[in-house]
C-alpha cells in the first residue's frame, strides 16, 4: 500500500476532506453545535479546532437559524462557511433562512452576490434514534431553486464531495446517511482524479433492471443485487449522488438497455425523489419500457419509534420484491 493510500470509513473521509479543504482555503470556517471541542456528535469535525483553532471551528449556540443566518454574512463577505445540522429533524428552524435568504441571494442580486456555502445535514435512520433524529428532508431541497443537493454513500465520495462543494460557488445541501458512518470501510487514493460532484455513477453493471439509489439505499441496493445475481437475473446498480441538479444521463442510458426501472430510498415514497425519477424516466424512455417504473421507499408515516424503525425502511426483501414485480410485466 502507498503512502497515499488508506482505508478509511465515511466519518474519516469527511473529516480529511474537510481537514484538506481548511488547509488549502483559508476563507473555510467550520460553524455548527459541538463542532468544536466534542468534535460532532459524530466526530466528523474531531480534532479540527485543536489544529485550526477557535476562529475557524466555531462552537454555535443551539439556535440553528443563527447558525445559518451567521453563515449567510460570512459568505457575502468573501468566506466559505461548512455548516453542520447536528441531526437532520434539527433543520427546520433553519428553513425560513435556507429557503428565502440562502436559495434566493444569487437570484436576487442578478448574480453579483455568490454564496459559497456548505449546509452538511446526518440524515435517514439506521441508528436507534428518538424522534426528530431519524428524517430523510432531501425532496423538500431538491424542490427549492438556487439550492444544490448531494449526497455521499461511501468513504471515497465522502472524501472528495465534501472538498468540492466547498468549492462550489453556489450553496449546497450536503447530505451524509448517518448509518454509514462507520459501516464500511474503502480504499482512498488522495492522488486520483475523483468522479465530478454533480454527476451519477454506475457502481454495478448490470442488463436486467436499472435500480437507483443514493446516500443510505446504495448499499442495500448493491446487496440486492448481489443476491439477485444467485438468481440468474443481472442487477444495474446507480448511486444517483447528486439530487439537484439531477445527472439523468446514466440513468436514461441504462433504462433504454433495461427497459425496466426501480427507484429505492428511504424517505416516504409520496412525492420523494422517486416520484421525479419515475416522471423523467417515463417521459424520456417510454417506448423502452417493458414496465412501470416502480419505487420502493418509507411508508407514509412520521418516522416511527427505533424499536420498528427496521419494520419502516426499505430493506433487501422489499427491494427485491419490486424487482419481481418489474420482471413480472
């Protein structure tokens, strides 16, 4: 193994992104609660403040309209604020900010006015968590023009998404599934060429159904299709990793060899993501397909207690099932 090579987790591959971004920018200002001292809740941030000092990594107050409405000041003045949502459900005292001032400042200067800042939120469920600590809010950004919306779902993207959407000029909704954290481990290369931050990849070839998934879903979905391949049908896996701006063109040029779709993630499945996929799938490639664009996601319902949160997530077996019923048709 090189000296620029390692294997690391999502939670390590974000600290060193976002470690490399603070050394290489000085303008890059951590703000957030306990993002200092404790490191995070989930020390993504450990060990940032002892090195780059109270200035740069700076513990908020539990407010987080202040957090944001703070960050929004710094980047009009020239800096680039990472800002971290300690937990997803904890974001919505900081929607008025996001949604009217955040979205709307590029639009509303006529372009003058950047603002290059980074709203890192822990999302999805997975952890045993009480209520509020366990929400998957990405459509209601992605809904928002002016807003930018990624998210990672292993180790390397961790490392390298983090750096570029610190470099956009843009705001960007940053978000990281929770369960992964800690839940794999992968080999990162600092030197390589890492894949553009607004792009879908294939992570598995596959000519039977195209299956799409991000943050959380993209493991479960690879698992799936590993167990599908014991089955004799062949499973093409895409972590969609940017939701606004959508890259369909991976997704649309799989479809057109497939000829049969699956959308997989854990928010509610009434108007989440997969409704907008279904749409554009559908639109684009109706005359290859062999059947309905299916989605498979939580249940209409407010997260429930972590004693049946498994019960709620989509799962191997829920995923595989939409598989049958697309290879039904």
């Amino acid at each position: 193994m090189s000296a620029t090579t390692q294997r690391i987790t999502l939670a390590k591959g974000l600290n060193m992104g976002l470690r490399k971004a603070m050394e290489d920018d000085p303008r890059v200002l951590i703000m957030g609660e306990d993002v200092g001292k404790l490191g995070g809740v989930f020390r993504i941030t450990d060990g940032l403040q002892k090195d780059f000092g109270e200035d740069r990594v700076i513990d908020s107050p539990l407010a987080e309209s202040g957090i944001v409405g703070t960050a929004v000041g710094l980047a009009l003045r020239g800096y680039r604020p990472v800002v971290e949502i300690q937990f997803d459900g904890f974001v919505y005292p900081a929607y008025d900010q996001i949604v009217c001032q955040v979205a709307k400042m590029r639009y509303r200067s006529r372009g003058r006015s950047a603002m290059p800042m980074v709203i890192r939120i822990p999302y999805g469920g997975g952890i045993g968590a009480v209520e509020h600590h366990s929400e998957s809010p990405e459509a209601q950004f992605a809904h928002t023009p002016g807003l930018r919306v990624v998210t990672c779902s292993n180790p390397v993207d961790g490392y390298w998404m983090i750096q570029q959407a610190i470099a956009c000029d843009d705001p960007v909704i940053f978000l990281e599934p929770k369960r992964q954290y800690h839940a794999d481990k992968a080999e990162l290369d600092d030197t390589a060429t890492p894949v553009p931050l607004f792009t879908s990849q294939v992570v598995r070839a596959g000519a039977d159904v195209t299956l799409l998934a991000y943050g959380p879903m993209v493991r479960t979905c690879l698992k799936a299709a590993e167990a599908a391949a014991g089955e004799g049908r062949s499973i093409e896996v895409i972590d969609l990793r940017t939701l606004s701006p959508l890259d369909m063109g991976p997704v649309l040029d799989s479809v057109r060899r497939t000829g049969r779709a699956v959308v997989a993630h854990e928010a509610h499945v009434n108007l989440g993501m997969g409704a907008e996929l279904s749409a554009r799938i559908t639109e684009q490639c109706f005359y290859s397909l062999e059947a309905p664009v299916l989605r498979v996601g939580g249940f209409d319902t407010p997260y429930p207690a972590s004693r049946i949160e498994e019960d709620f997530l989509p799962d191997l077996d829920r995923v595989l099932d939409a598989v049958d019923r697309s290879m039904g048709f």
